[in-house]
C-alpha cells in the first residue's frame, strides 16, 4: 500500500502544470469562433472578387474580339452601307480604352485576391492550431481527470494505511501484554 501512495503522488505532481496548461488552452481556443467569423468574410469577399473578375474578363474580351473584327469590317452588319475608316477609328479608339480599363481592373483585382488569399491562409493555419489546441485540452482534461480520480485513490489508501498501521499498532500493544504475562 506504502508503494501505491508513492506512485500515485508522484503521478498527482503534474496536476498544478496541467491545470496551468489547460489555462493556456481555454485562451488559445477564445478565439475560435471570431476566427470562424472572419474566414467567412474572407470567403465571401474572394466570391465578390471572382464575380468582378469574371466580368471584367468578359469586357476584356469582348473588347479584344471587337477589336479584331473592326479592321476586317467593310459594311455594316444592320444596314449594310460601307463603314468609313473614321468611324472605325472611333470604336477602335473606344474598345482600346474598355480594353485598358479592363486590364488594368484585372490586374488590381488580381492584386486584391491575393492579398485576400494571404489573410485566408493565415486565418486557417490560426484555425488550424486552434482545433490542435482543443485536442490538447481534450487530451489534458482527460489526464486531470485520471488524477483526480487517483487523489481519491490517495485518500482511500492512506485511510487504509493509517487503519492497518493503527491496527499493528494494537497487535504489538496486544503481543507486549502478552509477553509481559508468563505462560504456565
């Protein structure tokens, strides 16, 4: 019995440091439901910047078609009368500038996800090591409560102790008395 006592107070030692880490645990996993939040905001910002994106590439290449088409042009399609190289000029002229503003909107757009792609990554890997921290606190909790459960074993066995000493105690009074008495 003396042993068993030994051995769970040694095991009981590391109670006060995983009390303490599990502190470190609840603070860790504090944050999990705003980090949750803001993943989603992310997402659904990256879902606006793909939508944009794909209409811009549209213009982008409605411009880039048109533009193609333009010097090939001899008559017009609706009315049939000869398209004046002027006027091919001007919605050359303008299909150029939906192009370029296009482009330039992709390319800032692009620069946008990007960064927007930084923060989510970061935002997973910070949800990541949460989910890690919630396993350790499951995985702590349950060794508390292992130690719990051997302090009251603890308890059990040095009531036990502390009665089988008295009652050796008892026993060397009781063979005392006897030896003290002489035997006929």
């Amino acid at each position: 019995v003396a042993q068993e006592i030994t051995t769970i107070k040694e095991a009981i030692v590391h109670k006060e440091p995983y009390a303490q880490q599990l502190l470190t645990f609840d603070t860790e996993i504090a944050g999990k439901e705003t980090t949750e939040k803001t993943l989603i905001l992310l997402e659904q910002e990256m879902t606006v910047l793909n939508k944009e994106e794909t209409t811009a590439d549209v213009a982008r290449k409605n411009a880039e078609e048109i533009l193609k088409r333009i010097p090939l042009l001899q008559n017009c399609t609706l009315c049939l009368q000869d398209v004046m190289h002027e006027h091919k000029e001007k919605i050359s002229d303008a299909q150029t500038i939906v192009l370029n503003d296009a482009m330039t909107e992709l390319l800032v757009l692009q620069q946008k996800k990007q960064r927007l792609e930084t923060r989510m990554e970061e935002q997973k890997k910070f949800l990541h090591s949460i989910v890690l921290a919630e396993k350790k606190k499951a995985v702590l909790q349950t060794m508390l409560q292992e130690i719990f459960i051997k302090e009251k074993v603890l308890q059990e066995k040095q009531t036990l102790l502390q009665t089988l000493e008295e009652q050796k105690k008892q026993c060397e009074e009781g063979k005392k008395a006897l030896n003290t008495f002489p035997l006929e």
